[in-house]
C-alpha cells in the first residue's frame, strides 16, 4: 500500500519500508512509478528505503500549472523536510536521475551520497529537444497508451525482448496509469533542463553512475561524462531497464556504493 504525504499543493505518494542507519530514496524513470523497484528494495535489506512517485506519476497527484526538474526536486526536498530526512542517499532512475542531480545541487547538504541510474547531467540536444515534442503529439493524438506501446521496448536489452517479455508488459502496465496531462509536462521540463555537469564535478559526496551496455535511450557516454573521480559501473545485460532486467546486479552496485562508507 502507498502512502501519502502532502508537499504543497498535492500530494506525493510513496513506501517506506526497512530499517537501517542508512537511508536510501529511490526516483523512478518517465511514466513510471515506484512499482519500477519491486525487484530492487527487497535486496536493499540492511537499509530504510524510501520509494517515491515523482508528480504526475504513479499514484502522486500535481497541480494545474507548467512545471520544471527544479519543482520536482524542490517535491523531493519538501518530503524529505516533512520526514525529518538528512545525510540520506538518493538514486533516480532516467528521470528520476535529472531530478536526483537538481535536488544534489539545491540541497546537496541534505545528501550522504547520490547516484545515477540510466541517466546523465547533459541536456537535451537539439534531435532530442525535437523528439521531445513529436512525443507530446502522440499524446495529446493518440493517448498514453499508444504512447506507451511504442516508447517501453525501447527501453529493454533489444538482444532479449523474448526472455523480458514479462517485464516488459509490466512496464507497459505502469506506463499507462501515467496521467497524460503529467507526462506531457514532465516532456517539457525534460526538454528544458539545463547543464548539471559541474553538479557530479564538484560533488562534496559520493556519486555512483551506472550504465547499461544496451542502453539505447542514454548510451553509456553520456552517462560517463565527467565521471573522472566517481563510482562507475556498466550492467552488461541491461538496456536501459536494469530495475527489471537485472535487478540483483543492480541491488548489489547500490549495497556496495552504501557500504564504501567514505
């Protein structure tokens, strides 16, 4: 069952679920939810880990206006506020590593160590910035769940669609209950994002950045740059899914990331 915790205007939903000295919030992808890491909380078993729907997505709600990465990060911070949340470790996921990145460079004080999963500090180039809005014409045309059908298996390991077939329909199934409205916005604040490459380059705290090696949405380039003194590592099976392609690789590269303690 998720919980709610109101942050302004609406009400963001989430799981809190462990115990442990370490913290760990974890920020889903685009049209996804916290039901993205059903595979990966239960291996995180020494820490109190907290899932979040970002708003607009999953079950949190949002408000009528255009919003920015910063409005989502400043949800993130509003929550962690109302918890009484600090030194804790924060992982997103795609869009939930944009949203990672604002919240490290607003509150990076609040944060023990960040990462990035699937996801890169760069901003959209022209041809995504274009891609950006042929996807807010199929929504707005065709629905989410037209969107949804084209965009998911895209996002898997194309060498291995027959094996994730299962994986696949479940995130489709979650990509559905994404309210349009939410993922149109959430388009144009992706679209808008700035730069947050100095964010990883002067980071007082630890970062982790994985990769998958059949990512065809961020190739892992993009999420190495400027990756010179953090943690890296590349999920040799993934696309750009390992919450559900290889979720025990993935737990295992947080646990160890945690555990370095530095």
């Amino acid at each position: 069952m998720m919980e709610k915790q109101h942050v302004g205007e609406f009400d963001l939903a989430f799981q809190d679920r462990g115990e442990g000295e370490d913290i760990v919030i974890l920020l889903h992808g685009f049209c996804g939810s916290s039901a993205y890491w059903q595979e990966v909380v239960p291996l995180l078993d020494s820490s109190r880990v907290i899932t979040i729907d970002l708003r607009g997505h999953g079950e949190s709600g949002m408000n009528d206006s255009p919003f920015s990465i910063e409005d989502m990060a400043k949800d993130i911070h509003y929550f962690m506020d109302q918890k009484q949340l600090d030194n804790v470790y924060i992982f997103g996921h795609s869009l939930g590593g944009y949203v990672t990145l604002a919240v490290a460079d607003l509150y990076g004080e609040k944060l023990k160590g960040f990462g990035l999963i699937h996801s890169t500090a760069l901003p959209d180039n022209e041809v995504a910035k274009e891609k950006r809005l042929k996807s807010i014409e199929v929504i707005k045309e065709k629905g989410m769940n037209a969107f949804v059908d084209e965009l998911v298996p895209k996002l898997f390991n194309p060498h291995k669609m027959k094996e994730l077939a299962s994986e696949i329909r479940l995130a489709k199934e979650i990509g559905n209950e994404t309210s349009p409205v939410g993922a149109v916005e959430t388009l144009k604040a992706m679209r808008n994002r700035k730069d947050r490459s100095h964010v990883i380059q002067n980071s007082n705290t630890p970062v982790l950045l994985i990769a998958g090696e059949h990512d065809q949405i961020i190739p892992k380039e993009n999420v190495f740059h400027e990756a010179a003194h953090t943690h890296t590592r590349v999920l040799s099976e993934s696309g750009h899914m390992s919450l559900l392609e290889e979720p025990e690789k993935l737990a295992y590269t947080l646990k160890e990331f945690i555990n370095k303690k530095q």
